[in-house]
C-alpha cells in the first residue's frame, strides 16, 4: 500500500485514476486545484505523486518544480500525465524533475505498471 497524491483539473481522470489505484491496493489523495497541490503534498507525504501536465492557474510543470524544490518532497517519483505529447515534451517533463511520463487517454495496464515501477525503483533510473 502506497500514499499517492493525484494532481489532475478533470473530474472523470481524478476519478478514474483514484479508483485504479485504489483497486490495486494503493491510498490515492485526490487534488483537483494545482494551488493546494504543494501543501497537500507536505501535508499527506506521498509515496508517488501523480499529476497531470495540463493544469489551471499552477501548471504541471510548475508544479513538478515546486515539488522537487521542496526539502521533504524532492525525492518523491513523480509521474507526469499529458493529454498533449509534443515533440520535446518528454524532455522538458524529464528536465523540470518527473520521473516517467505516460499519454491520456492513458492505457490501464500501462498506467498501473508505470506505477509499480516507480515505488518499486523510487523513481531512479533501472540500470541496464
Ligand atoms: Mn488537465
């Protein structure tokens, strides 16, 4: 069982995300105003952080940012979810500090392996 915070502005994807990683064992707090994401996140301690990179007001970007600027959060995996994957997305999302990003519509299997995977590496690259 894991503490995974969930960013994401869209009620159906927080719903969806939440209720998989609740089916697989997991405690998933959902976010839905990227303002509250940082301070919910020092509040709930999180073993994953999850957010979407297509947010109001704070983007996703930002908020990874803030994330690993943060003394008791910079060492939490950071997955990014993006509706809009552009050539260099994947770069820019990797250079702001997420560990692995994946594409919506997401692909179940894919979404709860990328989730595994991250706590079980704790987001550091897999050698070889
Ligand atoms: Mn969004």
């Amino acid at each position: 069982m894991a503490k995974i915070l969930v960013v994401e502005d869209n009620a159906l994807n927080i719903k969806l995300f939440c209720d998989l990683l609740a089916a697989h064992g997991h405690q998933p707090a959902p976010v839905t105003d990227s303002r509250e994401a940082l301070r919910r996140a020092q509040d709930f301690a999180p073993d994953l952080i999850i957010t979407d990179i297509q947010l109001p007001h704070v983007s996703g970007l930002e908020l990874i940012r803030q994330f690993r600027a943060d003394e008791g959060l910079k060492h939490v995996p950071i997955m990014a979810v993006t509706a809009y994957a552009a050539v260099g997305d994947d770069e820019r999302i990797r250079a702001a500090g997420a560990s692995a990003y994946i594409s919506k519509p997401i692909a179940v299997v894919r979404f709860v392996q990328e989730v595994t995977t991250l706590l079980e590496t704790n987001g550091e690259p897999v050698a070889g």
